[in-house]
C-alpha cells in the first residue's frame, strides 16, 4: 500500500498543493521552501492514530492551528490534508480528507476542531466517514478525529494501521554518540537517532542479527578496513554498535559507535531504516556526510530495498543534493520541485508535467539533476561571496 496522491491547504508553506506520489519520490527545492513541511503533513496523520496520539496531541506538538496554517491564507482558513491510498495491486483503495480550524480564546482555551472529515473505500464505493461541523454542532466531539477512536475505526482498520505504521528518520549523529547529554523529548517520538539503540535492541534477535548482517555487507563496501560489525552491550547494560577494522594487529581494532564518522553513522541508520518496516518511509536529506561516490548509488540502493520487500515499500527523500538526482534511473515522475511564489507560500510541481523540464531531458543525454537543480538555486547566492561588511 501506498499513498498515490495527496492533496494540502493552508498547510504551513503551502496555500493549496496536490500533487500524484509515485513508490519512490525526491522533493527538491531551495532552503526553507517547506520540503520538510511536505514530509511532516504525512507525520501529523500518522500522530493522530498512533498509540497515546489524537488530533489535540498532533495539532499541539505543532504549537497550535495558528502557526501550522499558512501565513497566506485568507478568507478560508481552514486546513486541509487530503490523501488517495493505493493498494497492493497498486489501485486506488481509501480516499481521506481532514479539514480542522480552531475554536476558543480569551479565557477559553484554543482547542483544534474538525471542520471536515471524509473517509471513502474506492473500491467498494462504502463511505466510512461523512461529517461536517454543520451537520454535527457538539464542538466537543468535534475535537477528535474518527480515525484516532478505537471504536469507531474497527471497521477501516487497514487504513488506520498504514498511518500508524508509517515512519520518519533524520538521523543526527551526535544524538547517536551521546543520548545522555541530550534532553530527552517529553511529547512525541524520537525521529533523530536519541533512541536508535533502544529501537534497535528491542527487536527479536533473529531479525535482529539479520538486519544487522546484512548492513555489515553493505559497509564494507563503503567503510575502508571495516570487517565485522556486532552489537554488544555494555558492564551498565547499554547496546552499542561495535565494529571491527583490520589492521598490522591480528585481530584488528575495535571501535563503538561513539567513534564513528557521521557518514557511517548515517548510513547504519540509513540502511536500518530501509529494512525496518514496509510502510511509507520518509527520509530527510540522506546524502548529508556521504561522499558524493555513494550519494550517486543512493537512488538504486533505496530500489534494491524495495524490491527485497514482499509488498513494494514507499520511499519519500527529501534532498538538495545533484549527485542523489544525477541518476538515469531517476523519473521526472518521481521528482517533485517545490519552489517559493513570493508572499504567497510555496507551490508544488511535479517535474514531469513541467514543459521546460520535458524539453530539456528530451533534448539531449541530461539527466533530471541537470533538468531541476538550477531551478532551486537562490536567486541572490552569488551575493555571498560579495559581503564585505563583516
């Protein structure tokens, strides 16, 4: 199952985007176009329906309606997300849609409300999910969703059980390292690697060594001298990676994960990701510490990864990188540009339906780098070699 379109207004950068989503997808854009925000409206689904999540819970770990809703909107100030599934057969099967605003002020307290909630099966043709504020005038229900209820979505248990299991990863390798100096989040989950290894531990240990096995192949493709990686834990019971090099010593020198590079770190953390669930999967900026050799093959590892997969597993990459585009496997189907339109927000484009971006694959042996990546340069940025008043 995947999601096949999606569909957003007043969503943080963006005043309206809709936008088709193929298996495997690239959002590039400049900095600060709402790339991330694109990724996070797929998140906030997600912590709705997850264990302890509820629509409060998601619109609060956003610091309310006020700041998640385009700075752009106007008269209709509603925000909308609205997503088309697809199924194994890869035909559209569930179609939903959340509009929610706000109520309160002053003494009383600012709360999310539901304005419109759909739920469609599209190959039955049932409706799961019909309600509108007019037609159902208890603002206290209307503070929760139906698909964050456990019973009332029994009955469309296999859509709920796709957002609760989808997954985000931006992995930064100093929380990996040191997880004690940071503090730890009191709301939501951690998506930055804090508690990669309690994740990580917690798996049966079948799965576990597998996993493990297969990403050691992998490194040391990339990883020079890298021989074995085992996870081991500590005299304070603590897991860590730890990786053995070859060297003059015999028996080669050991290291754990507090000593690795970021780029391996990232790259465990990668793979992991990968092999780790078969729901969409959204990832941020995977080529950051990598060596632009390996950020080319990125793209095909990510394909290897779905198809070892008993049901093709969604891959969403956010990425300023030319090298991960500069790849004849890439589609202009799966790349979608996310540019500013002035004080308006941002919109969204897929490049496949961009005429100059057509015309100029098709004019000779380019790839889609080539084709989008000038196009998200800041207009401005030569002015920086310019400053002088520092």
């Amino acid at each position: 199952m995947r999601i096949s379109k999606i569909k957003l207004v007043n969503w943080k950068n963006f005043k309206r985007a809709e936008v088709d989503l193929e298996y495997r997808v690239f959002l590039v854009g400049p900095n600060a176009c709402g790339k991330s925000n694109f990724l996070d409206a797929i998140r906030f689904l997600r912590d709705i329906v997850r264990q302890g999540g509820s629509l409060q819970e998601a619109v609060q770990l956003r610091d309310g309606v006020s700041t998640i809703r385009c700075t752009a909107a106007r008269k209709n100030s509603d925000v909308t997300i609205g997503i088309v599934l697809n199924d194994i057969d890869d035909k559209p099967e569930w179609e939903y849609e959340l509009s929610f605003n706000q109520t309160g002020g002053g003494i009383t307290d600012l709360r999310a409300i539901v304005k419109r909630e759909y739920l469609r099966n599209l190959k039955t043709g049932r409706t799961f999910i019909d309600r509108k504020r007019d037609r159902e005038p208890n603002d206290y229900l209307l503070g929760f969703t139906h698909i964050e209820q456990a019973t009332i979505n029994k009955d469309f248990q296999s859509f709920v059980e796709f957002l609760n299991e989808i997954s985000y990863l931006h992995l930064i390798p100093q929380l990996i390292r040191e997880p004690s100096s940071f503090l730890k989040a009191t709301k939501g989950e951690d998506y930055y690697g804090r508690d990669f290894f309690d994740r990580i531990s917690k798996l049966n240990l079948k799965t576990r060594n597998s996993y493990i096995r297969k990403i050691e192949k992998l490194l040391q493709i990339v990883v020079p001298q890298l021989e074995k990686l085992v996870l081991i834990t500590d005299e304070k019971g603590i897991p860590h990676f730890e990786a053995n090099f070859s060297q003059w010593r015999p028996h080669g020198a050991k290291q754990i994960e507090k000593h690795f590079s970021d780029g391996t770190l990232r790259l465990i953390g990668l793979f992991w990701a990968l092999l780790d669930g078969n729901k969409t999967l959204l990832l941020e900026e995977p080529e950051l510490s990598l060596h632009s050799a390996v950020i080319s093959q990125l793209p095909d590892v990510i394909y290897q990864f779905q198809k070892r997969k008993n049901t093709r597993r969604q891959v969403i990459v956010t990425t300023h990188s030319y090298d991960l585009l500069n790849n004849k496997g890439i589609s202009p189907e799966e790349v979608i540009l996310v540019e500013p339109e002035g004080k308006e927000g941002s919109i969204v484009h897929l490049s496949a339906k961009l005429p100059e971006i057509k015309a100029l694959l098709q004019s000779g042996n380019l790839s889609i780098a080539d084709a989008v990546i000038h196009r998200t340069a800041p207009a401005d940025a030569h002015q920086l070699s310019l400053f002088n008043e520092l």
